[in-house]
C-alpha cells in the first residue's frame, strides 16, 4: 500500500507550490489568508518555506485551492493504480484517519526547518 521510497518534506518546495497555485487563483496572500482563516504572516512564512504547515492548513489549502495534497506536497503522481493520499485517508475508518493525522502533525513539527 504504501511505497518504499522515503519522501522528503522540502518546504521551499513546498511553499512555492502555494505561492503559484494561490497566484493562478489571483489570490492575494490577504485573500487565501481569509478563506484557511490564517493570518497572512502565518501564509508568508508558510509560502517562504520558514514554517510548516499544520495538516489542518493542508486540508483548508487543498479545499481552497481546489487540488490535491499530493500537488502541494510535491508527491508525483505515480502511474501504477496507486491512490492518493487523500483517497487512501478517506477510506480509512475515523480511529485510523485520526491516528495518522497526529502522527503526520508530530512529524511535521519535528522536521527541522532548513532556512
């Protein structure tokens, strides 16, 4: 189910794709700050890739911006029949989904940040 290869979180990469997407939109940092209901210092620094992003703004950006988190995560797609973050969490059942869900915020907070 899930692939060998280790992903890493690079969040310059990861905070230009936020910053294109959200330009492709003709959003503002002001306006996207509204619709994830962060501050737009938050989505700077997020953007600038000197904060990550809590899984909470990875599921408002994926609503948001209407993409996959797959897309902002920078994860390419694979050609096999392999599915999708966001589809392997929504089949998952609520005890399972939240489980992983703290076990991707603590290893998001603990990545250390690459200025």
């Amino acid at each position: 189910m899930f692939r060998d290869k280790r992903i890493d979180y690079d969040g310059l990469q990861v905070g230009q794709v936020i910053k294109d997407l959200r330009k492709e939109r003709g959003m503002s940092v002001e306006d996207l700050s509204e619709e994830v209901g962060k501050s737009e210092s938050h989505l700077k620094q997020v953007e600038g890739g000197s904060r990550r992003m809590s899984l909470e703004l990875l599921f408002s950006l994926v609503d948001v911006l209407d993409v996959d988190a797959n897309c902002i995560l920078c994860i390419p797609a694979n050609k096999e029949k392999e599915t999708s973050i966001d589809e392997q969490l929504a089949a998952m059942p609520s005890e399972q989904r939240a489980y992983l869900t703290g076990v991707f915020e603590n290893m998001i907070q603990s990545y250390p940040v690459v200025a």
